[in-house]
C-alpha cells in the first residue's frame, strides 16, 4: 500500500487511454486509494474511463501551458493538505517506459534510510536522470551503480515518475511555466539543488529503465504503437533550441550557448523532416529575442496512437 501521507499526481494532455492505464496501475498496484489520486488535465483529454475519473479528484486548466504549469497545480493540490509529506508526481506516459511496480511504499522507506544515513534532506527522488558532462551545458544518461545504494545523487532529469517532498514546496519552489515545454523539468530540479536539498535517483528504477530512456532509439521503441515519438512531433524541436538560451543565461555561461549553437547544427544535418529543421531555426531565433511560453505554432496535436492489434484499449 501507498503511505498514507503521500498522493498521487498524473499529469495528461490528449492521452485518455494512456492516462486511463496509469491511474488504474496507481490504485491497484501502488495501493493508492481513489482520493489519494489528482488528475491534471492540460485543458484536453482526462480518462476513457468516466467511473474512474469521478472517483479521483480531477483539475482541468482552462488553458494548455505544459508540464511546469500542470505540475505546479497538482503539487499546490498535494500539498494543501497539511497530512501530506509527498507527491508522487507521474506524466501520464510514464507507464510504457518499463518502470519496476510497486515502487512508491519502498521508495518512501528508502528515503528515510537515506536521510538517516547521510544527514542529507531530500527534496526529490527521479525514475531516471541525467549528468552534466564537461560540455557546457550538455548532459548525458546517468546509469546507477548496481553494487551503489538505492539512492544515488543525480544532476537533472525528467519528470517521469518522481517523488517530490514538502520540504520543496514550503521552500517556495514551484515548476515554472516560462518554459512551456523542454528544461522546465532541468530548472525544477536546479532549483531544488540550490536550496541545498538533494536530489536523487532510483537506482532500480534507473536501471529497470535504461534501454528505454538512455538513448533516443531506445526511448522510440519504448513508445512505438503507443504514442508519437520524436520524428512524429517536430514542433518539439523548436523548445528544445529555443530554451536552451534560458537555461544557459540562469545556471550557465556563454560556453553553455556555444555548445548549444554547435549542437543545434548536428540536430539539423539530421533532422528527419524539413519541419523539423524550420522549428530548429525558429527556436533558435526566438532564443536570441528571449521569447518565452506558449507558441501556438508548436503544440502537440495526436496525443497517443490506437490500441496496436490484438490489445485492448485498456
């Protein structure tokens, strides 16, 4: 069973089936009860299941602005209630990216050996995460020690599937909707690093999930028949240029801007179509100009594909 000072939070835009999968997984493997379970619907989709969806409690935003936004309100949610210790913050794709199950009770004992044993406080716990290297501001896969402890120190990450403490939120940080899309999840954690608490990752998780989130290859195949992958949604690739620029002016230097113009020039050798590369270059523009938020140019249309054959739709 899921501790009882800790809830749920699923985040989805345009994945009903997805989203339907993963709250389901969250009650009957986690343990979570119904009202221990938030829904942040990015003001499109929810669940196909309408039974299930009246007996958790349900955010719908009125205006799509990504991750950072949607999670900002599950957490505020979270966190209303004073007996809550943790969030348990989940994207609503995170099911197909191979995640051991159950995870959250372990974890939550995991967390508190931790802190006894390093005098640390922890402010969030990442499935899997990312390392800079010596490159300004590029960062590569982190893969966890196997003989290492459960816990290991982490640099960034994606939101995935991630436990996130009070200690943050009372600290006053919250996801930043800036961004829109791509290094909203880099700054929620360089925030949290700042402030001096720790940010982690699971090394079982971490491992579990390497095929499937360490290499763009192995991330398509995780998502293949499930939902677009990369080459599907080119519009991705105009935040990832765009908000490069931001990232470097708050945590980096001018070597962080360029190795992201270097970079930039690979990605559009090998862009897979040529409104990928038009993103690119608009990215990079709207970087220099320090444009920010929402481009309704670039939203997400399809969010996930039909159940393959022979698979139900949940």
């Amino acid at each position: 069973m899921a501790p009882d000072d800790t809830i749920a939070v699923v985040l989805t835009h345009r994945r009903r089936r997805l989203a339907t999968e993963l709250v389901r997984s969250l009650l009957s493997d986690e343990g979570f009860p119904p009202e221990r379970v938030v829904l942040v619907v990015d003001r499109d989709g929810g669940l196909e299941d309408r039974e299930l969806e009246a007996a958790i409690r349900v955010i719908r935003l009125a205006v799509n602005s990504g991750p950072a936004a949607g999670f900002r309100a599950g957490l505020d949610a979270a966190f209303a209630d004073p007996t809550v210790s943790f969030a348990y913050l989940c994207e609503d794709d995170v099911g197909l990216m191979g995640l051991p199950v159950p995870r959250v009770a372990d974890l939550r004992a995991e967390v508190e050996a931790y802190e006894r044993r390093s005098g640390r406080r922890t402010g969030a716990v990442l499935a899997y995460g990312r390392r800079f290297g010596w490159r300004g501001g590029a960062t590569a896969p982190f893969l966890p020690d196997p003989a290492g402890p459960r816990l290991q120190p982490v640099d960034v990450g994606s939101w995935g599937a991630l436990l996130v403490s009070r200690r943050v939120h009372d600290a006053g940080l919250r996801p930043d909707d800036y961004w829109f899309f791509a290094y909203e999840d880099f700054d929620y954690f360089l925030q949290i690093s700042r402030t001096g608490l720790a940010v982690l990752v699971d090394r079982d998780s971490g491992l579990a999930t390497a095929a499937s989130t360490s290499t763009l290859a192995g991330r398509d195949a995780a998502l293949r028949d499930e939902r677009p992958d990369d080459r599907d949604e080119p519009w991705r690739a105009y935040y990832v240029a765009r908000n490069m620029f931001e990232l470097a002016r708050r945590y980096g230097d001018r070597r962080w801007i360029a190795w992201h113009l270097a970079y930039s020039v690979r990605r559009f050798q090998l862009a897979s179509s040529w409104a990928e590369r038009r993103a690119l270059l608009a990215g990079l523009r709207d970087g220099v100009l320090r444009r920010s938020g929402r481009d309704n140019r670039y939203v997400r249309t399809l969010g996930e594909l039909p159940p393959a054959p022979g698979r139900s739709a949940g």
